[in-house]
C-alpha cells in the first residue's frame, strides 16, 4: 500500500498540474499534530477499573490540492498515525506484545473555503483507503489470552470530515490550523472487557486529529 500511497500521490500532482495550466493555484500542505482516539472500546472498554482503550497517536500528513473555482478545491491527502499503545498492557512490560497500531490513510478530498483578505477558513470531507497495521503478539497475555491472534495489516475503507482556518503569511505561505474526524469501518478484534469476561469484539477506529499546517502555494501558469 505504501507504493501505491506514492503513485497516487504523483499522479494527482501531476494530473492537476496539467488540467490546472493557465488557471488558479496549487496548494502543497504539511500537516502535523495528534490522532485522539475517541467513542466505543477503540477509545476506552469500560465495564472495569482499568482502561484497556488505545493512547493517542502523533500524526503527519501530507496535502496537494488544486482550486477549480474561488470556493472549491479538489485534492488528495497521505497521512499516518505512528503508534496507537495500549493503555493498560497487563502484566507485560512491552507494549509492543498487546498490539500497538499505526494507519496510513490515503484520501481524495473535496475542501469548500471561503477567503477574507489573508484569512482564509474551509470545511472538507475526503474519503479513500486506511490500512491498519497491527503488531502482532508475540505470546499470550491475561488481559489478551491470546498468541499470534492478528495479521500484521488490513486495508478499510474509511472517510474525514473537518474544519480550518489558514493565514497568509506572504503571498504563497500561509499557516494555519486543522481539525479532523476519521471514521474507519473496520473489524479490528479487541478485547471487551465489558462483558465481564474473556470475549473480544470488533470495532471500528474514531480518531480527532487536530494538527498545525504549513501550506504553499503555486501559481500555475
């Protein structure tokens, strides 16, 4: 997937730099912040005293978007979530052994903004590919009585929506911030303590990133 992360991200860049000659401008973007798991046993099982939910995760992203018109930009965002951890790992030392995540996510967006003189404030929606990398464990644990339980990566489809606002700081540069929901319709298998008891349950991954962003612009002639 990592391949094709890159392929997408060259073609896109070089197909709206194509379509956009003579018009409007291309927008580069960095992004970086922290993934926050959030809602269900992705983000906190309950039903104990302990909290066998997952930690938050320092996040990246990468942005290329073209403006088709003054209000509406078509683009494609790479992003990833390093390390998800495990809250609680039980009686193991290394977290690695519980099943730490990471996601890379690739995701054609669509961003209405609105521009006042250098302030300009967007909403966005994107929707692509999230593949989830999981450690697999190493042996079995007694909050996780299990061994070797997960494969080491599956692919979902999933979808962001967001807000933000940018400030030009020359005419290319501007600097601004972003917040992002990312809903994953996967089936990851965890843990349920819940129950009361040793089941698991599959869930689907809510992460807020809120992150800082650096943005360039081209004038595409």
């Amino acid at each position: 997937m990592k391949k094709l992360a890159l392929l997408s991200l060259l073609l896109a860049v070089s197909s709206v730099s194509a379509y956009a000659e003579g018009n409007k401008k291309l927008n580069i973007s960095l992004l970086t912040g922290m993934s926050m798991p959030t809602g269900g046993k992705w983000n906190d099982n309950g039903g104990t005293s302990r909290d066998l939910g997952y930690r938050n995760s320092f996040s990246t992203g990468f942005q290329a978007d073209y403006e088709l018109s003054d209000g509406l930009a078509l683009g494609l965002e790479i992003g990833r979530d390093w390390k998800h951890m495990p809250h609680d790992t039980g009686n193991i030392e290394s977290s690695d052994k519980c099943g730490n995540v990471d996601i890379l996510r690739i995701t054609p967006y669509a961003r209405l903004f609105k521009k006042f003189d250098r302030l300009t404030i967007y909403e966005m929606m994107g929707i692509g590919l999230y593949e989830v990398d999981r450690s697999e464990l190493s042996q079995s644990v007694w909050i996780l009585p299990i061994e070797e339980r997960y494969s080491s990566s599956k692919d979902y489809l999933g979808f962001n929506l967001g807000v933000g606002a940018t400030y030009a700081v020359t005419s290319h540069l501007d600097l601004g911030l972003d917040l992002r929901w990312h809903h994953i319709f996967s089936n990851m298998e965890v843990f349920d303590a819940s129950t009361g008891g040793s089941s698991f349950a599959q869930i689907p991954i809510n992460n807020i990133v809120p992150s800082f962003k650096i943005q360039y612009a081209f004038e595409v002639l």
